[in-house]
C-alpha cells in the first residue's frame, strides 16, 4: 500500500501521540542554552520572550534540552530510577506558566537505565519484585557495551524481552506526563537508524497507553537514518517526527552540514516521507540567531538557505538562537509567506525535481558531501518545488562552491499550464510574470539559494 494511501487511511485514528497535518513549531534550549545553567526563573523568562515573538505565528511548543535532571556530573534520580528534575527546577510551576502564556511544554530525555539506579539495584515502578539492573542489555545493538549511548555512556540499554521492561519505560513516560505535565517529549538516543527499536516501540507504546493527553513525540539523533527507515516510523506510526541528521548547527562541511542535509531532505522528501501518516522528518534544530547574521555574506545567504529548505521541506521549525530573538530572526521565523508554504504545501510526491551542474560527492545515501576541496567548474543547483493551494513555492539551491547562473526551469518545475507572476519569498518582491515554460537565469553565490511564490498571472 502506498504511503499516500496510508495516510488517508488512518488520518483520522485515535491515537495518544500527535501526528499533524504540518509539523510542529517550537523552541528548544539546547543550541543557546545549557539547561544547566537555567532554573524555573531564567526558563520562564524565555517562555515570555518566546511567547511574545513567536506564538503569534504557531511555535507552540517550549521545550527544555539535556540538563534539567542534573547538577554539574549528579544525575537526579527518584527511588525507581527514574530522571526527575534538578532543585533549580519547580516544573510544575513552570508547566503552568507555560500553559498560561499559550504554550506547551516539552522535555528532553533519554533512552536506557542510569548505572546509578544498576549499581544501587533500584526496583522497577509498579513491578517492584524486579531491579533495575536486571534490565540492561548484555548485547550492543548500537554500538555500545550493554546497549549503551554512544554519546552518553551512563545509560545501559533495556532489554526488552524482560517481564518488567515496558512497565519501566511506561513508568518513564508516566513521570513526565503526570509529574511535569508535558506534551511535547524528546526521545534521544534513540533513532539510530532501526538499531534501537524494540526501545522505540516501547517508548511508542508508553505514551499511547496514557489515558487522555496528546503529545508530540520527538526521536532522535539521526545520522545514519535512510528513507527505509523513515518509512518504518511512518507506517508503524512511532513518533510525531524523528531526526535524518546528526546534529546540525549550520555549518556547510562535513558531517552534520547543510550541503549534506539537503541532500539528505531532498531524498526523504521524495520518498513521500513529509508527513506521511502525520509523521515528519526533522533535519534538526534552526540555529540562527543574533550571532549568526553579519559574518559573512556567505553565511547571510546560508542562513537564508536553512529557512528556505525548511519551510518548503516542511520540516518541523525548531528555533534554537536566543531569546528574545532579534529582528532580523524574526522576520525569517515569522515571514508568512514562508509559513503558509510550510503548512499548506503539497509533498506527497516529494519537493526535489532536478539537479544540474556537477554533484558528484563522497559518502553514501545517508551522508553524501561535496568534499571543500573540490570545486567543480559547474556548481551543484538543486530544484525545489511544491504546490501550495492555486500557486506553487520554488527554490534553487546553489551546493558548490563557485558563483553561477542556474536555470529556473517552470516547465519541469511543474507550476503552471498559463503564465504566471513569480515573487520573492522573502522580500515580497514581485519578480515578473513569464511564460509557464520559460526558464529564467537566476545569480546563485555560493551556498545561497532563491525562493519564490508562483501564481497564476491575472
């Protein structure tokens, strides 16, 4: 059955885990702010600014990063071994604050049992015949001894096929929810392409055994994650969306880079993947910020490129920069001609139509790159596009590293079968009304990238 098939068919299903028609928005702390360093104070502080600048346009969900269960290297954890937050934090304090600004909290957590809870033997909530430390894998399905994180070592793998196993995770979930009052959970370590996914169903499982609320279920990391496995969480319907890159922070080379996510993007876009049963494939946090503009006109131009793939793409928008945000920030979070492309476009046949120029690179599906050392005489374009209702979005994307003239071509684009007026994205310029088979030269520096709104010429 064909995935557009699948999201007809069950669109309308009760289900615990929120799968939305457009992906989520929100904020997170993770690329500005140690949660750490924050307390109740401070986090309420940039749910006002968040609330202010950024809800009016749908980001909705405020979410807390890694640290909020710990002090410096002392995980806190309750009598089960469950994470539970740091003295700094009143979360149920906070949670209400958050809802009465409009917004939803969110959390950060993690896969696995803590080796404080193994080493003390802690009891498993509600199955307290059994201890903790009779749950850890003795296999590494990911890598790590014991199934541990990677990243995080302090965390052991849960083997599932243990009696008490899903009444622990489900004890997990419960906490969060009931404690802190959550609806928005990031799940970490854990999408490691399908290595962890006998824990991805149990967490899965958890949060559709919780009586009434709906919550975005969020997985990650992600590198390493083909269109194979996105189809997976699509049709198991596992989480609301789930990470296909390794973090991102906005560089262009290398592993975890721009170049690298839109290629990335554009091969799980075109395998119907954006929203495919109310799933969404997320390339990661946005990280502009204050700091981020007026170094460079290259990186100006790729900033602009991250919010242009995002918003066509239809990826969840996570702002990660400061808060609150500065104008020029804002104007690309809040653009709405960008937003509405990013909530009403169509993507069921994917955005990518064509590449041009030389886009050889190294790598494989899950991490191809054009290498920095290599400067092919015609630079890689790739060609975006998607209807929106009656008009349709464009964009060009230059991945090489020379300056060049690409072809918009509307005919293979696929916009319109009568003359249409195209604008800019984000000025609102009005660009000129063409032929629908025209093809137009468009001036790409390095790393930048065009967009357009097409509509039918009147």
């Amino acid at each position: 059955m064909p995935l557009r098939r699948v999201v007809l068919l069950f669109a309308a299903a009760n289900s615990k885990i929120v799968f939305p028609r457009s992906a989520p928005r929100g904020y997170n702390t993770f690329d500005t702010y140690d949660s750490q360093s924050l307390n109740t104070s401070a986090a309420t502080a940039l749910a006002e600014a968040m609330a202010a600048q950024l809800l009016p346009s749908g980001y909705e969900y405020f979410a807390l990063d890694a640290g909020w269960d710990r002090t410096d290297d002392t995980q806190h954890l309750d009598a089960w071994g469950r994470p539970v937050a740091a003295p700094r934090y009143d979360l149920p304090k906070l949670a209400s604050t958050v809802r009465g600004l409009g917004l939803k909290l969110g959390l950060w957590t993690i896969r696995g049992v803590h080796v404080d809870a193994v080493a003390k033997k802690l009891p498993v909530y509600g199955m307290e015949q059994y201890t903790l430390d009779q749950l850890v894998d003795q296999g590494s399905p990911g890598g790590g001894p014991n199934g541990s994180c990677l990243w995080k070592d302090t965390w052991l793998g849960v083997n599932m096929s243990h009696p008490a196993a899903q009444r622990y995770y489900q004890s997990r979930v419960d906490l969060l929810v009931e404690a802190y009052g959550v609806e928005f959970i990031k799940a970490d370590c854990m999408m490691c392409a399908p290595c962890y996914a006998d824990e991805i169903y149990a967490f899965s499982t958890a949060v559709e055994a919780r009586p009434d609320e709906n919550i975005v279920l969020s997985y990650s990391p992600g590198g390493g994650n083909t269109a194979e496995d996105g189809a997976w969480v699509a049709s198991e319907r596992l989480g609301s969306m789930y990470r296909i890159v390794t973090d991102f922070h906005g560089g262009w080379y290398g592993g975890g880079s721009l170049q690298q996510s839109l290629f990335i993007q554009g091969n799980f876009s075109n395998a119907g993947l954006a929203g495919a049963n109310g799933t969404w494939p997320d390339p990661d946090m946005l990280p502009i910020k204050s700091t981020y503009w007026n170094q460079s006109q290259e990186q100006d131009d790729r900033g602009a490129t991250i919010m242009t793939a995002w918003t066509l793409s239809g990826a969840p928008l996570i702002y990660g920069g400061d808060l609150p945000a500065d104008a020029r920030t804002i104007a690309y979070l809040t653009n709405p001609t960008a937003l509405d492309i990013h909530a009403r476009a169509e993507r069921s046949n994917g955005v990518l139509r064509y590449y041009t120029g030389n886009c050889t690179c190294t790598g494989d599906v899950t991490g191809c790159t054009i290498p920095k050392a290599y400067f092919p005489a015609e630079p890689c374009v790739a060609a975006w596009a998607a209807p929106v209702g009656e008009d349709a979005a464009l964009a060009l994307f230059n991945l090489g590293e020379n300056a060049t003239s690409a072809e918009l071509d509307l005919a293979r684009l696929g916009a319109f079968s009568s003359n249409i007026t195209l604008a800019e994205v984000w000025t609102g310029a009005t660009v000129g009304t063409f032929a629908s088979d025209a093809v137009l030269e468009v001036p790409l520096r390095p790393h930048a990238s065009a967009y357009y709104l097409a509509t039918a010429a009147r």
